[in-house]
C-alpha cells in the first residue's frame, strides 16, 4: 500500500474527526492521574445514558501537570473551548443543544481555543503559560489518541512526512537537515548532523539507527506517553537518509512504554508502514524495542550499545562512541526529541498549524519546570526565551512566595546555578551556555539545604 491508500482506509476506519454531527471531547492527562480516568469514565457513561451524539477521545498529557485533566470541547457549529482542572461535577445534566455551555456551567477554567468566542470566556493565548509556547514537536501532545495510529494519521498529518521523505534522495535529505533548524542540535557535545554525515557516507550494508529512549527526562516521558507515532515516524525518515536497515529504541525497564510500542508497530506493519517496501518504496527496515537496566544514565553512549548487545547492565561512563562501536556494523544514537523533530520538517506551515500558537521559525527547546514550583509543566519554547521567562510566566514562579535559591538545569550531570544566570537563555547549541538540548530546571527555593 501506498500512502494514500494508507490514509483512505484510516479515514474510513477514524471517521469521527470529520463528522461535523458528532461532538468531540478530548480529555488529557498523564498516566499518574487518576482522576483522569474517572473523568472518563464519568463522562462515556453520561454520553451513552442520554444518547448524546459525542465522541469522547482519552489523549495523552498537555504537558501542563498540575492544570490536569484538561477537557477540550469542540461541537459542530460552536467554538471549540478548553477547561483547565475539570472535574467530576462536569458530567451530570448537560443539555444536548448546548453541550460545552452546559459543562461549562458546573465550574472550571474555560478558555477559547478557536472560532467564535460566543461563551464570551478569555482566550488561551492570554495565559503567559500557552503565549510564550511556539508547540512544534509537542503539537500533537493532548489533541490525539496515543494508542491509536488511525487517529495520528487523520488528525496528526501522521506519517505525511515519511511519504513525502520517501520520494526524495537521500543527499537531497541531508541538505534539507542542514539548512533546516535541525542543524542545531547538539546530541553528546557533538553537532548531531556531523555525526550522521559520518553514518551516511559509510558503504556498510548492516548500519543501525539507535534511539535513546531510557533517559528519564519529562520531555521525553511526554513524547512517549502523548505522541509515540511521531518518534516512530522519525527513526523511520531518519533510517531511510542513513541508509539503515535496523533500528533499536532502548527504553527503561519496568514500565509500559515497551508494550505500547510494540503494540503500535504491530498496528503500523499492517498498514505498510515498517518493515519490507514501506509504502510500496524500495526501502525497507524493522524496529525493534529493547528494555535495558533503570541503571543505565544519560550519556552512556558506548555502554548503551553493549547493553543491547549483550543484555547487561552499564558500569562506566565513556565519551560519545564516534567510530569504535561494539555493534556488528556501523551504528549511530539518536535521542527522542530528535526523532520527534523530523516528521516537522516535511509539513508544510498549515499542517503544523496547531490551536495553540507554532511556526518553524527557529529551533525550539522542550524545557521542564520541577521542584519549588508553581506550576509543573514541560513546555516547548523558542531558544532565546530566558530562564527567567521560563520559571516565572510559564512556570508561575517559585511556590509560595519564596526567594530563588538556585537551579539545577539539564540532566543530573547538569549545572546548579544560581539567581544571578535568570537572564541566561534557553539555547541550542552547547558552548557553556545554561541549557543545551533538552531541559529540565529543577527549582530551590531559599529553604533548600
């Protein structure tokens, strides 16, 4: 199958999008919230008992934590609204005729996310939480099923990207990521894109794609959890440019992020899209997903891949692997966000459009905000967004009031700053600067020890 072949059966089988009849509610929360489940629960029994013509969608999280569950309302003819803490009282009485106005009645945050603010209700850009966000590689974070490829596909532009990354030359590709933002990023204090140069002009038959995906950073939990399809979709583009016939997504043992994954590709072999001739290309590859030690930490490039080899755990912590690799052929380890980056390249403005403000301006950085905290949310912003930005209006400051002691940014093997690098700006590249890739900042207050 083709890829329009591939999205005309989806259509058929996820055609509640579409459905200008039917009202969709989307609620997202992460795995740790319980009363998400309860939320939906309360509401699926609601919508069956009075024979409303809705359709309730169980998403992945937003990435604002502590605002969760968020409701999404969107009915046919109406603006499409959003509530912040929903609760359980939302779903008793509502009337049909006027299905988000009667929720809205039991209490909550409602905001406008588009159309015609009729509820006469704020709209979400005015929260400094949503406005200095520019969500590109987390669009897809509590707007889809994460279980479902049909729904990443009809809703997400899923796999568009691989399509149209099929049909062109692998030099052509590389050129694209060179002028692209991904040329910004900066994988193990090494440039990533002079790392696949290296890979890509090997002549090896047997090259293997790795993504890291064990690091236990919020970011990357977010992608995993809300939008997995879009790293599968980008370890398959980015396998297609290197030429790799195996791919290998090492995750955290102990967890379910294994079997959803697993599950998904089990889903995307049947429509053709991993495995032999994806999308009747010549191009074909497998992706298998292995489970390795909670002991493992960020930047044990080389014991990483001995750890897939081998199946034990890790002991030292060796520089970034640039050629003596201890695999059967030459191999190459990305990390999530990377992955999830690609697919972006290939959609067009429109596509990537989301209801909360985007472009691709310029690179963009998936931040963490934890600890003495206000608000616990990961959010995608620009780079150049300063830390101080950052904790006080996307992360409503320090909890209670305090002074801020100092800030442990990035990964454990990070840095522990103090007030005085507020300022300091959210980067891309690594020369010293404060953040680099992906950050968590994990806040102290003046209580800390």
């Amino acid at each position: 199958m083709d890829f329009a072949q591939v999205r005309a059966i989806v259509e058929k089988e996820c055609d509640y999008p579409a459905d200008k009849s039917c009202i969709k509610i989307y609620i997202g929360f992460s795995p740790e919230n319980s009363s998400g489940d309860h939320l939906f629960n309360l509401l699926r029994n609601e919508i069956e008992n009075r024979g409303i013509a809705a359709r309730i969608i169980k998403t992945g999280s937003f990435g604002c934590y502590d605002f969760e569950p968020i409701l999404v309302v969107d009915t046919p003819g109406r603006s499409v609204v959003l509530c912040l803490n929903a609760g359980p009282e939302m779903a008793t009485g509502i009337e049909t005729d006027t299905f988000a106005a009667g929720m809205a009645k039991r209490g909550g945050e409602w905001f406008l996310v588009r159309g015609e603010n009729k509820e006469h209700i704020p709209c979400i850009s005015s929260l400094p939480l949503f406005h200095l966000q520019e969500r590109i590689l987390i669009r897809n974070c509590g707007w889809i099923d994460p279980f479902s490829t049909a729904h990443y596909i009809v809703s997400g532009n899923g796999f568009a990207g691989l399509s149209r990354a099929l049909q062109k030359e692998r030099q052509e590709l590389m050129e694209l990521f060179y002028s692209s933002p991904f040329q910004a990023y900066v994988h193990a204090g090494f440039s990533s894109l002079d790392q696949w140069s290296e890979l890509a002009q090997s002549e090896s038959s047997d090259k293997r794609l790795v993504c890291n995906a064990v690091d236990s950073y919020s970011g990357n939990r977010l992608l995993l959890e809300s939008d997995p399809h879009s790293i599968l979709e980008g370890v398959l583009i980015s396998a297609f440019t290197l030429g790799a016939s195996r791919c290998t997504l090492y995750v955290r043992s102990g967890t379910r992020v294994a079997e959803n994954l697993n599950t998904l590709l089990d889903t995307m072999e049947t429509y053709n899209l991993v495995g032999s001739r994806i999308l009747d290309s010549s191009f074909s590859t497998h992706i298998e997903v292995i489970e390795i030690p909670e002991t493992l930490r960020a930047g044990q490039e080389m014991e990483s891949l001995r750890c897939i080899r081998q199946n034990r755990a890790s002991h030292i912590l060796p520089m970034y692997p640039a050629t003596d690799r201890p695999m059967s052929g030459p191999a190459i380890i990305t990390n999530v966000e990377l992955m999830a980056c690609m697919p972006t390249l290939f959609l067009t403005d429109e596509e990537l459009r989301t209801s909360f403000r985007s472009s691709m301006d310029g690179p963009t950085r998936l931040i963490t905000l934890s600890g003495r905290i206000v608000r616990r949310v990961t959010a995608e912003v620009p780079c150049g967004v300063s830390i101080r930005n950052a904790i006080e209006d996307i992360g409503g400051g320090v909890a209670g009031g305090k002074s801020l002691k100092a800030m442990q940014v990035g990964h454990p093997a990070g840095y522990l700053l103090g007030p005085d690098a507020l300022d300091d700006c959210v980067h891309c590249r690594t020369s010293g600067e404060a953040c680099s890739c992906s950050a968590s900042i994990d806040v102290m207050d003046s209580d800390a020890d």
